[in-house]
C-alpha cells in the first residue's frame, strides 16, 4: 500500500511526536512517501529531524522547495509539479497535515488530515491525535454509525459518569468575582485563538486577529453584554500581546482578559461551565461549552452539527442579546458525541499499525479498539482521582 504524508503545515515539535512514530509504526507495513519542505514560520523539517528515521529504507522523501515558502503552506496546487508528482506517486492514501484544502482535493485515493484529538475536557493523553475527512466539522457525526455509537455510550458510561464533575470547575461561588466580572451583566466568553504565525489554520478563521474580533464585537453586541476573554496559553509564551491587552485597558467597562489559577482548564473551562454564552470558532474550547451545555454564538466558516443549536455571530438578534433566549446544545447528542469521538476517533500514534490506521480511515471501527480506548481514559481518571 502506498500512504503519502502530506505536510505543509507540520511543525518541527509535531513531526518529531506525531509523525515520526507513525512513519516508524507503519514502515513495514506500507510504501511510504513524505512530503514536506525547509523550516519556515516554524513549519517544516530540518535535516537534523531525519537522522532518527535512518534506519527506514522504504520511505522516499520529497522536499519542496520550489516557488515561494507560503505556496506549499497556503496553495499547494500553485506550486510547479506538485499535483503531478503526487499523482506519479499514486497514492492510496494520503494523510495530511495541511491548511490548504482545496490542493488535496486534487489528488488521487482517499484522503485525511491529521488533526489534534483532544475534546476537551477529557484528557486523552497518549492517544492524541485523529484522521479526519473534514477539519473543523464540529459536533458531526456519521449518520451511519448509529449502532457504533451505542456500543461507544455503553463502552464509556463510567467515563461519562465521571466526567460531570468537569461541568462545575471550582472557582468557587462566587464565579464572577474570581474571573474579575462585573455582576449581574449578561457574559459572552471569548476564547482566543492560538495567534503565531506558524498556525497557517488560521486562514479558515472569521477573524485570525483577536484585535480585530474584538473590535467587531465592541462594534456588534449589545453594550451591556460583558466580553469574558480567555487568552491561548501559547500566545502567553510566544506572542506580543500588548495590542489586545491595551485594547482591553481601554474597553474595561466591557472587557475583561480572566485568568484563574488552580482550575483544570484554566480561565476558558471556568466561563465555559458559567458564561451565558461562548464564541466559537476553530478553538478546541467548543467541546467545553458542548459539554457543559452552554450556548454557543458562531463565527467563521467551520461546520457545525445541528444539535449544537449554535446561534450565527451575524444574526441581527445577536445584536440585541441580553444573555436569554439562546439555545443550549443537546445533552443527549452531546453525550453520544463525546463517547463515539473518544471511542472511535483517537488514537497514540507510538501504538498505530496499518489495521489500526486503517480502521479510522474507513470510520468502521472494531470493539476492540472502543474497548483499548476506553480502558486506557478509565485507567488515567483513576490515577488522577
């Protein structure tokens, strides 16, 4: 079988823990190809990432460095001979770590992105990531799969149980108070996205920039509604973030950037569970509001499932929202949501073979690997109880 990994948008960290122990665990199993091109904007390889893979004879790497380095990140297809060489290659499957969607619609056999797996608030760790046919399609799930989501609920119904405790993170009674809010004002929380320029996904966001979201907003809700914001914990480390802290300063009878210490999940899990409503977009943090029934207010482009019931950013009665009448998403369809994605959807890429893989591909997933998954997040929730 011949699998390409596509990678125009893989960082050095992700290749070294995502992709080279896929590559290691399907090596023998597999014709494989690599795709991928010189560190830019943190994206990319360096020839010192190669050395650990040596010993792996059956890979052919392909390194692009023709045109400009945003071609590959941004439009693949713009880039000479690329679409000719993958189709040379003919590959069966083609695992992506892309922004650019529409250049691996182009290309031959069936295609999947390599994407975070975490649904917060669970902690999934090791098995971390997933293979996708649509990014950011949030909450959706086949509608084929009824009765595997049955087995997943059933699989995970401890899980589930346990996982209640999530809904109330403790900040005490006194919630506003301990996120610096005002009282009694309607609350919208506003996770912010990861903003460094090596997050190329960020093309598909309604507003890339915190400041000019932020801006929008001031601009679009209702002037008593209080914007809670909750910063990317990798903007604190590796972005300047003086602009939308001065914003804040200058906003502060509607504006607020909370933090929290001592809360799983920090400040965004807190107004996820307490919020009258949460923004979303592409950031993770939807699942805590799924989770926590919290409605949701839609911007940007993702797809989302139904029983999300999210409201649109742009729907004029947003502009005259008073932190009522906003429809919670489903709790039954989000309990079958979480259990199906944990159950079918992850997996540690130290511990995939080509059975494996090929089981997420195809979404017709065994017992066993729902059983494996479930044992390992039950073994994890007892050695942190």
């Amino acid at each position: 079988m011949r699998i390409l990994f596509y990678l125009p948008v893989v960082t050095p960290w992700w290749f070294d823990h995502m992709i080279a122990p896929m590559l290691r665990a399907l090596h023998d199993d597999a014709e494989l190809h690599v795709m991928v091109a010189p560190l830019w904007r943190n994206t990319g390889i360096e020839g010192h990432q190669l050395a650990p893979l040596a010993d792996l004879g059956r890979i052919f790497w392909h390194v692009i460095d023709e045109g400009e380095p945003d071609q590959f990140r941004c439009n693949g297809s713009s880039v000479p001979g690329l679409v000719e060489l993958v189709n040379q290659i003919d590959p069966e499957l083609t695992l992506a770590r892309s922004a650019d969607f529409a250049t691996a619609k182009q290309f031959p056999g069936t295609v999947r992105y390599i994407m975070e797996g975490a649904p917060p608030p669970f902690e999934i760790l090791p098995m971390r990531i997933l293979v996708e046919e649509v990014p950011f399609s949030l909450g959706v799930m086949p509608e084929d799969a009824t009765e595997t989501i049955d087995r997943c609920v059933t699989a995970f119904a401890d899980i589930w149980e346990e996982s209640d405790r999530f809904r109330h993170p403790s900040v005490g009674p006194d919630w506003r108070g301990a996120l610096g809010l005002p009282p009694e004002r309607p609350v919208l929380a506003v996770p912010l996205h990861y903003e460094h320029r090596e997050n190329f996904f960020l093309m598909h966001s309604g507003f890339p920039c915190a400041v000019d979201l932020l801006r929008h907003l001031l601009e679009t809700v209702d002037q008593d509604v209080f914007l809670a914001l909750s910063d990317h914990p990798l903007n604190k480390l590796y972005v300047n973030r003086a602009e939308i802290h001065q914003l804040v300063h200058c906003n502060h009878d509607r504006v607020a950037l909370c933090e929290v210490e001592d809360v799983p999940g920090g400040a965004t899990a807190a107004l996820a569970v307490h919020a009258d409503a949460m923004l979303i977009d592409q950031s993770k943090s939807w699942s805590l509001a799924a989770h926590a029934a919290t409605p949701m207010v839609r911007v940007g482009n993702s797809h989302l499932a139904g029983w999300l019931n999210a409201a649109e950013l742009d729907d004029p009665a947003i502009r005259n929202w008073n932190g009522n009448g906003l429809a919670a998403p489903d709790p039954v369809a989000a309990h079958r949501y979480f259990c199906w994605h944990l159950g079918t959807r992850v997996f540690n890429p130290n511990k995939l073979n080509l059975e494996r893989l090929l089981a997420h591909v195809s979404g017709k997933v065994p017992d066993w690997i729902i059983e494996s998954n479930a044992e390992i997040l039950h073994q994890q929730q007892k050695e942190a109880a």
